[in-house]
C-alpha cells in the first residue's frame, strides 16, 4: 500500500508541476496590448520625387537640392562633400518607419515627447510640388530612436 500511495503522490506533483508551467507560459490572465499597428511606414513618397531638403536644429539650417542625380548644399557648391551622406537624408522621405504609435492625441500632449517644441525638423519640397515635414522630439527612453511627428 505504501508503493501505490508514493505513485499517486508522485503523480499529482508531477500534473501541479506541468500545470504550473503551462500557466506561467501562457498567462492567460494577462492582458492583451491594444495597439492598432506596432510597425509600419512613416514616409513612403517614390524615390526621385524629393527635390530639396531644409533641415533646422539648434546647429543652425541647412539646405540640400538636387542638382541631376546628385545632391549639393546651397551656399557650399565650390566645397567638396559626400553625395553619398547627402543623398541618405532623402531616405527621410521615401522609407523611414516607426515601431511604436504613442497614439493621435496622447494623455499630457506633445511635451512629454519633446514634440511641442521640436528639436528638429526636416521638411522636403516634392516634384508635384507638395511639402512633406517631419518633427524631431526627444529622444526614447531605450536610446535607440527618436520620438517622430509627420506634420
């Protein structure tokens, strides 16, 4: 009699154990996020469409055209700079992503963010002739991005 009592005793902490583990696996008491989207486009014009670029942060302003198929700076034509970084800023227009919504109008507004007073903005003129700005805000608490507002 011992023997079977052993069995059974060892045979319901074995199912507590499992139990336990599918519990704490699942969580079926916790809750679902209701975010919409978690990743997605922010900018997505067709590439070649961008035609000049201002960009303004504390640094001061500076402003890239397109000349051809290559990018200068207004005001620095006769210097020499990296096309290949200058032509990186249009990338601002035509694929940049997010990968959080904080949502269209968050509880304590723009501040928290740093997006109601910009840190910088970077605004593109179109081929079509439509503009496109982008506001900078602070930066994420994880380091690894900036908060982003599509005017």
């Amino acid at each position: 009699m011992r023997r079977s009592v052993k069995l059974i005793v060892g045979a319901v902490v074995l199912c507590l154990l499992v139990g336990s583990y599918l519990l704490v696996r699942y969580k079926p008491w916790a809750d679902k996020e209701t975010t919409a989207q978690t990743t997605g486009k922010i900018t997505s014009e067709a590439a070649g469409s961008v035609q000049e670029i201002f960009i303004t942060n504390p640094k001061g302003k500076l402003h890239i055209v397109k000349s051809g198929d290559t990018w200068i700076v207004s005001g620095a034509e006769g210097k020499k700079m990296d096309t290949d970084a200058l032509s990186r800023f249009e990338s601002l227009f035509t694929y940049l992503t997010f990968d959080r919504i904080i949502g269209e109008n968050p509880a304590g507004g723009l501040a928290p963010f740093g997006l109601d007073t910009p840190q910088a903005t970077a605004q593109a003129k179109l081929a079509d002739g439509r503009t496109v700005t982008l506001l900078f805000g602070n930066k994420t608490p994880t380091g690894g991005g900036y908060y982003l507002m599509k005017e």
